[in-house]
C-alpha cells in the first residue's frame, strides 16, 4: 500500500468539504433558513466549478434534529452530485438513523463511521466524533460536545503508522484546537489525546472540521488546524469580552476546497451563498 502511493505522489489531489448542512424536513426551515435549498445550491456550485475534484466529503451536522426523514431527503439530494461523496456524522445527527438510510458498510471496524480514503499519495482520514452513544441525538437527547472513543484513537495511530511517507489529511466534525471563544463549551473533549496520536506521523498536512459556523485556522501543538463556515449560519466572533453577544447571520455557507500536491496542501474558501445579515426571529 505504501509503494503505491507514493508512486502517483506528484499528482494534484482536490476534494471539497462540506459541512454543517442541517437539513430538515420537507417543508420546514432551520433558523428561517431553507437548508435542502442550500445544500443544492452548494451541489450546483460543485458540479459546476469543481467537477474535476477527486470526490466531496460531508462532515458531520447533516441533519438538524437526527430524523429519518431527513437523510432520506439528503439522500436524494446527493444523488445529484457529479462527483464521489464519503459521509460521517456530528453531534446534530443520530447514527442509528443514519445508518438506517445509508447503510451498515459506512460502519468501520471500529464501530463508528471512521473512514480512509487512499488517493493520489494522499491518506484521507474521516472521523466519526459524535460523542459514543450520548451524542447528537443518539440517546434522544441533545449532546454538543464530540469525543473520540479509546477504540478509533487505537486505529487511528494504526492507520497512521502503516503509511509513515505519505502526507496525511484529517477529516472530522468537531474542532478538537481551542478557538477561545464561546464555542469551546461544546469542542472535542479529548483534542489532546488526539494530537497525542497525531504526533506519530510525522506529515500531518492538515486537520479540517465544521462543527463552529465560522472559518477559522491555527497552529497547536505544531499541527494545522482549520474549521470551514459550513452550509447552515454563519456567527459573528466577539473577542475579550465578558458576556458576549454571538449573533446568527444569513452566509456565507461556505465549502473548503482541498489543493494536495507533493509538497504543499492549500485550503481555498467557497462562498457558495453570499450574505451577512443578522437571523432574526427565528
């Protein structure tokens, strides 16, 4: 596996991430938003700009409340995508449910939907960190927060160790870097151990997550981190306040666009829906 990819290793690998669609049922709104509306406006932008990626990911928050109806309509939807898609979940979505509609082969042998993706000397990684069976709505309940479970950090550093010469892209839901702003409350709760992981690869092009409704980018422990704005709202950022006031604005929705070349990775931004008024009424 290893000689093969780096055989094709000068190669220009693209793939598009999407995020944070929560899409809801036929004839309703999610913060007045019509989120099937946007999801087919991101797919229009993608089979019309970016037909030439490798294949989409989406990360997670694809449903808004986890319902069965809901990924029946996404699914659907996807079916107009020109290119390739790998799916995983996040804390809005309920894998059960999940399952039931996209089926039993997304389930790795971790247990979760965990995934790798070998493609042009690149290794892809998704994650799947819904908190165990708390998260989303796996439980009936509400859980904001993400956690990788002692299981997938395991083979995690596996899939890490059998590849040590070729550059490797991390994709989850949740941002495991803190981003000192109110968003930090439902983070992932064990970024640390992830980094821990990470360290044994010594090509750790980048780790990409939506979960936060804005675009953001860092540099922790030595590991690139990046957050896209995703499809739903975007949030306004207050800084060194006390009791900030986050607003809920209209756009962008927001797609990452993946450059992997042999010796860079580049992350572009695609604003597939303008706007930035503020949510009112919701």
């Amino acid at each position: 596996m290893t000689n093969k990819l780096e055989e094709v290793k000068n190669e220009r690998l693209k793939f598009i991430v999407l995020s944070d669609l929560h899409l809801v049922s036929e004839g309703s709104t999610s913060k007045t938003l019509d989120t099937a509306e946007r999801l087919s406006i991101g797919i229009k932008t993608i089979n019309s700009r970016h037909s030439d990626a490798d294949f989409c990911i989406l990360a997670g928050d694809l449903a808004d409340s986890g319902k069965r109806d809901v990924y029946l309509r996404l699914k659907e939807i996807l079916g107009e995508l020109l290119i390739p898609y790998h799916i995983t979940i996040g804390n809005h979505d309920n894998r059960k449910e999940f399952i039931k509609v996209f089926g039993t082969n997304l389930i790795s042998e971790t247990g979760y939907i965990d995934k790798v993706i070998d493609k042009k000397g690149y290794r892809v990684i998704l994650i799947d960190s819904a908190e165990t069976e708390a998260a989303g709505y796996n439980a009936g309940t509400y859980q904001g927060n993400g956690e990788l479970s002692s299981i997938q950090l395991d083979w995690l550093k596996d899939r890490l160790i059998e590849v040590p010469g070729c550059p490797i892209i991390i994709v989850l839901h949740h941002h495991a870097n803190p981003l000192h702003t109110r968003v930090d409350r439902i983070i992932l709760n064990n970024g640390e151990e992830l980094v821990s992981v990470l360290k044994n690869h010594k090509d750790i092009r980048q780790v990409i997550a939506g979960h936060v409704h804005y675009t953001s980018t860092s540099i922790w422990h030595g590991i690139p981190f990046t957050t896209l704005a995703g499809g739903h709202y975007n949030v306004t950022i207050p800084l060194e306040q006390e009791n900030p006031v986050v607003d809920r604005l209209s756009g962008p929705a927001q797609m990452a666009v993946v450059l992997g070349f042999k010796d860079q990775t580049v992350i572009h931004f695609d604003n597939y829906i303008d706007g930035n008024s503020i949510i009112k009424n919701e």
